[in-house]
C-alpha cells in the first residue's frame, strides 16, 4: 500500500503502439498521424502530414519511439520485432561516456532507421569506441535458465546457448 503514483504504461507508448499496427496492417487513415503528432505537441514539434506513404509513415513511427521512448528501455524489442536489430546491433559503437564536446564532422548523417552514422576517424579523436557483433539466431533470444529445464523436461534451451 502506497500514496505514490506507479506508472505502469505510458499513453505516449500507447499510442506508438496504436500508429504502429495500423501501419503495418497498412490502414493509414488520418489517426495514425493523430496519434503521433499527439506526442509531438505535447513536446512542442513540428507535426508529421497525415498524407505519408507507409514506408514513410513507419520511418516517421520507428524515430517517435526511438526518441519518445529513449530512457524507457524498449528500443531493444523494437528492433527484434522490426527484423532491424542484425543491421542495427553490428559495428562499430561510439561511446561518449565523458561527456566531451566534438566537432559537427564527427557526425556524417542517419541511415533509414535513424542509426547515426558517423565518420570514424573524426570519432574516435573524441569518444571511445567498442565494436559489436549481433549473432543472427542467437541474440533475438534470452537463455532459459537451467533451473527451469530441469523442472520442465518438454522446454528446449533457445538456440546458440
């Protein structure tokens, strides 16, 4: 028993969530652009046209959650769920853990899932760096621990574990 708020779901997820089935069963209609443009007022955005093709409305979608939902620790779902995290989750990571300034040219632009790209040898002047490798068949999964293997015979252990 508590007197604190617990948020439990977040409307602006909600309504991600709602935008984003409609585009994939592409049935854009103007409330798809309604529900995302309701997250971008409220931050003070500029609104997206009701008017996008599919691809661009899934673009427009994919950049609202990975924006909207930054901190919320989500981003790693949608990319499984997109079928993006293999392009997404391979290469090289910049990490700016400090904090520092860098200069504009680090940064040389965002490839269609809003990914930065950026121009390696500026980089690494500025921030550390850590390559990383998605394993297709392996890392779309979590291991089952073992504990609950051995309780249920029928459950085999996910791929690559």
């Amino acid at each position: 028993m508590s007197d604190l708020n617990v948020g439990l779901f977040r409307y602006a997820e909600l309504l991600l969530l709602y935008a984003e089935a409609k585009i994939e069963a592409n049935q854009i209609d103007a409330s798809v652009a309604e529900a995302i443009n309701k997250i971008r007022r409220r931050a003070k955005m500029p609104e997206i046209p009701s008017n996008l093709s599919q691809s661009e409305m899934r673009k427009a979608l994919r950049y609202e959650r990975k924006v909207e939902l930054a901190a919320d620790g989500l981003r790693w779902y949608d990319l499984r769920r997109w079928g993006i995290a293999n392009d997404v989750m391979n290469g090289t990571l910049y990490l700016n853990r400090d904090a520092k300034g860098w200069k504009k040219n680090v940064l040389t632009g965002f490839d269609e899932n809003y990914t930065p790209k950026y121009n390696h040898a500026e980089a690494t002047k500025y921030f550390g760096v850590q390559n990383v490798v998605f394993k297709v068949n392996k890392d779309e999964y979590w291991p089952i621990p073992s504990a609950e293997i051995s309780v249920l015979p029928n459950v085999k252990q996910n791929p690559g574990y």
